[in-house]
C-alpha cells in the first residue's frame, strides 16, 4: 500500500523522447536527469510519460499514455483533459508541468517550469499558432501556478518581466553536468580523432543550428582569425533557416573547414568536447547553456556570449564577448589559440566552475518548491 504520509506528485513527463536524435538534447536532458535525482523519503512520485524508460521505474509509478503525444496538438488535449483526470483519479496533491504547461483546469496544487521565453524574445522564430500557444499557455500556467521553477536567474527574471509573475514566487533549479562530462586519457581522445578524421586543431560548436544560436557571427570571425591548420566542428541537428548558415560559409569559401555532424549521441558529446582546442558558443539568448557547463567539464576553453544568462553558465573561467561583434569574438578566439598559458589557466577554471552545477542539487531544489508549494 502506498504511504499516505507523503506528497504525492504527479509529474509530466512528455517531452521525455524515446529516440535518439535532437529531440534528447535540452529540456528531454532536464526533464530525465532530475527525475533521476529526486529525493524519495518524503515523496511519492507518479510519472506521466509517454516513452517508458525502465530506469522510471526506480524514481515513481510509471503511468505510460497511449496518446501519440509526439504530436502537439495531441500532447495539448492531453495535458487539458486526461490528465487532470488522472491525477484526480489518483488522488495526488500536486501536479508538476516539467514544460510550461499546467491543466487550466485542475483542483490540485500545481508547479510549473520554464525553460526559456525565447519566443517571447524572438517571435519571429515560431510559427504564429505555436508562439501564440506558448505564450498564452505559459502566461496561463505561471499565474495559476503556485510556484514557478526556472533554469538560471536570468530567465527568473524574464518570467517576471513578461508575465508579472512576482519574483519571490519563481524558484532557480540550474542544471547540473553529467559525471560522463570529464577529462579523457589522451589515448581515448587519439582514437576518437583518428576515428572522426580529425585535425590536431578545432574549434567546437555545441547546439542545435538555429537563428539564436548565432552561428553566422562564429562563421565569420572563424574565417577572419583562425589559422589554416584550424577547423570549426558545428556539431547538432539542423534547424529554422539553417540555409542561411550554409550560405554563409560557402561565401567566405570556408566549405574545407567546416564541419557539420549533425546530431551527436549522447555518448560521443563527451569526446568532442575533450578533443577540442575550445568550445565557442556565440548564442544570443539561452534559458541555461548547457554545453558551456559541459565543456568546462571536460577542461576545454570556453569563448561565450555575454548575453542572458550564459555569464551564469561561465562564470569567471570563460571569456565573454559581445555576441554582434565579430570582431571581439575574433580576438577571444586568438587569445585561447595563440597562448597555451590562458587556455591551461581556463583549463583549471572551467574545471572549479563546472563543479558549481549538480544534478543532485537540482533535484534537491525541485523538491523544495514541491514543499513550498504546498505551504503557499
């Protein structure tokens, strides 16, 4: 029998994705590991989801839909009507939307997280019926909401700037990195390149290949300043007006040295990052930045914007540019390549600030916002 002294959580977990492709980066990476490290004593956890996994099982009870909610507008309804139904059904005391969405109607106590307002930022990017979903629902779900979680300060802040949501009402649960994240014997690292048909030399992109993500400004500022013998590895799946990416590159006639790998399993990031001379993530906006973390992790120089919440991300171990300016991100990119003093002394720093982020406390401070929902 369950153990009516706890607080049972219902949790969707949807946007959980089955198959191995861009789909597992980002919010399915949140969305799994701080399942993984939720505290059990005082919790019972049931788990909406529609790709069971059997490591689910050790976290909660496992209630798998048939809805085929790989679609939207099919995970929509079910968000609206199945599942309050269930969680009134199992008589749970609150409901945790993992994706900025909660029922609009539902008696039980409710958690939202939000990830990013890039559509809020950057409408241009979506779809008019999509941005006017996510705006609307996510409008509805932070104001119904008892507790709001967000993934850095910054995006804490967005949410109150653009929904008025108090800020003594959203929470920051940052992402942690992966203990997978972590420097490699050379030897690994020598196969890995000999198997890649590497060059001793690259610069790393890490991210799916979108507006946002800035990658023209990297193009460019790789085609002024990096020497011949240097390559830049772009590494993620294609996304809106990727075209314009690749137009850019055949411009600058640097087809020869850039490297586009598509999506990369989860197993293989590891060994990018520690092959790397460094990581340049060039974006203009992120509700986190992962890959700044990770590569960290692995002891690679990190070149970063300073835009939004990646100076959360990089700390004092990366080096920060204005992301418009082609030039200053020319000149980082020659400092880390051109003085193995600073890139060794980043080395050590990235190593000390990636230690900052664990999945541990993020499941930790999930927990708390449950608890302080149900004291609201």
């Amino acid at each position: 029998m369950p153990n009516l002294t706890k607080l049972r959580v219902g949790i969707n977990a949807h946007l959980l994705s089955g198959e191995a492709s861009y789909r597992r980066a980002g919010i399915h990476q949140y969305i799994a590991q701080t399942l993984r490290h939720l505290p059990q004593d005082d919790f019972e956890y049931t788990i909406f989801t529609r790709h069971s996994e059997t490591w689910l099982n050790a976290v909660g009870t496992v209630v798998k839909s048939r809805w085929p909610t790989e679609g939207r507008l099919a995970r929509i309804a079910w968000e609206q009507s199945a599942w309050p139904w269930l969680a009134a059904r199992r008589k749970l005391d609150l409901l945790h939307g993992m994706a900025f969405a909660t029922p609009w109607f539902s008696a039980r106590t409710a958690v939202v997280t939000v990830y990013d307002l890039s559509f809020m930022h950057y409408p241009q990017a979506f779809p008019t019926a999509q941005r006017w979903y996510l705006t609307n629902q996510t409008r509805q779900s932070c104001r119904q909401a008892k507790r709001i979680i967000a993934i850095s300060e910054s995006g804490r802040q967005d949410i109150h700037h653009f929904f008025g949501a108090p800020l003594e009402k959203i929470d920051v649960a940052y992402p942690g990195v992966d203990g997978v994240y972590q420097p490699l014997s050379s030897a690994g690292i020598a196969a890995f390149r000999q198997r890649e048909g590497l060059p001793k030399r690259f610069i790393l992109h890490v991210g799916t290949l979108q507006p946002r993500k800035n990658i023209p400004t990297l193009i460019e500022a790789f085609a002024q300043v990096a020497p011949p013998d240097v390559n830049l590895v772009l590494a993620g799946g294609k996304g809106w007006l990727f075209d314009e990416i690749w137009d850019r590159v055949t411009a600058l006639g640097a087809q020869d040295r850039v490297r586009f790998t598509g999506y990369v399993p989860d197993d293989d990031l590891p060994l990018w990052y520690n092959a790397a001379s460094l990581l340049v993530f060039p974006s203009v906006y992120e509700g986190f930045g992962m890959p700044v973390v990770e590569a960290m992790a692995c002891g690679t120089p990190v070149v970063a914007s300073n835009a939004s919440s990646i100076p959360e991300a990089a700390g004092e171990a990366g080096l920060l540019f204005n992301p418009q300016d082609v030039a200053e991100l020319g000149d980082r990119i020659t400092a880390v390549l051109q003085n193995p003093s600073l890139a060794a002394t980043m080395r050590e720093k990235g190593l000390r600030q990636a230690k900052r982020f664990s999945w541990q406390q993020t499941g930790e401070q999930t927990a708390k916002t449950y608890r302080r929902a149900m004291r609201d």
